[in-house]
C-alpha cells in the first residue's frame, strides 16, 4: 500500500505577502478597538471622578463655612484629585485619536512581526513618520492635525486596509 503525499507548493509572493497584510490589518483593528475601549472607559472614570470631586468641593466649602476650620489635608485630598482630573482631560481625552492611533499602528506592527514581515520591509512599518512629516510641513499641529486627533486612526490603518484590497486576490465571476 502506498501513500501519496500532495507535492509542495510553496506561496506566491502576493500570497505571502496577502498573508502579513491580512495580520497587520487584524493586529491593527485589534490594536485600535483595545485602545478605543481604554479611552471610552478612562472617559467614563474621569467623569465620575469629576462629579465625585464637585461633590466632595461643595461639601468641604459647606463643612468649612458650618465650623469654621477645615483640617489640611482635605484641602489637599481635593487639591490632588482636581489637578490627576484636569491632567487627564488634557493628556488623555483630548488626545484620545493619537492614543488610538498609537495602539493601531502598534497593532499593526505586531500582526506583521508575528505573521513573519521580511527583514527588509520592517522600514516600510515606519509610514506614520512620513505622515507625521507631511503634517509638519502644512504647517499643522501633531497632536491635533486639520482640528481632529481622530484623523490619526484613518492615517494608520488605512494604507494598511489598501495594501490589503491591493492584494486580495481577484474574486472570480460566475
């Protein structure tokens, strides 16, 4: 009895390369939909932390005008609570598209490490440096580019989601 065995084929070059394309865009969506999911929640926190503190300012006045005095360190408990709520409103949520945009472009990264990107083309992973470059030339803020940091996460993945429609293979017509 004899077995056959299928003969090797090894994949095309556009199939190898469909292959990290296809696992740069997965890394990249699950980069971006991580990292949209943290901001959505840190948004959430703050906020409570925001009305918690309006609360807690209002009772500390309330209490301070009752008696009179008002022990110290309230004053800096609040003191530090406002100053970590307005850091992150500021770092955080009104960089929310760059953060994104980050976790997307190291999403993409990644799926293209893991799905064994060629040594040579690792340099071509460094595109969002082209587009940061092309920013600072029309004279535009990097954080807040054409008035919306959100603009970031269609800069990253949207070369990668092109590269992949360029090298799906051609659907066949019945």
């Amino acid at each position: 009895m004899s077995v056959q065995t299928a003969p090797q084929t090894t994949p095309t070059r556009r199939a190898r390369a469909g292959r990290v394309i296809e696992a740069a865009a997965k890394g990249g969506l699950i980069g971006t939909v991580a990292a949209l999911a943290a901001w959505v929640l840190a948004g959430a926190l703050a906020a409570t932390a925001w009305v918690v503190l309006i609360v807690a300012t209002i009772a500390a006045a309330a209490i301070l005008l009752w008696r009179g005095s008002m022990a110290t360190w309230v004053w800096l408990a609040l003191a530090i609570g406002w100053a970590v709520v307005l850091i992150e409103r500021e770092v955080v949520q009104d960089n929310g598209g760059l953060w994104v945009g980050a976790a997307g472009w190291l999403g993409v990264i990644v799926g293209a490490r893991r799905a064994g990107i060629n040594r040579w083309m690792l340099p071509l992973l460094a595109y969002p440096v082209a587009l940061g470059a092309i920013v600072l030339l029309s004279g535009e803020s990097l954080s807040d580019p054409w008035g919306s940091s959100w603009l970031w996460v269609l800069a990253i993945l949207g070369p990668v989601i092109g590269a992949r429609t360029l090298v799906k293979p051609p659907r066949a017509s019945p």
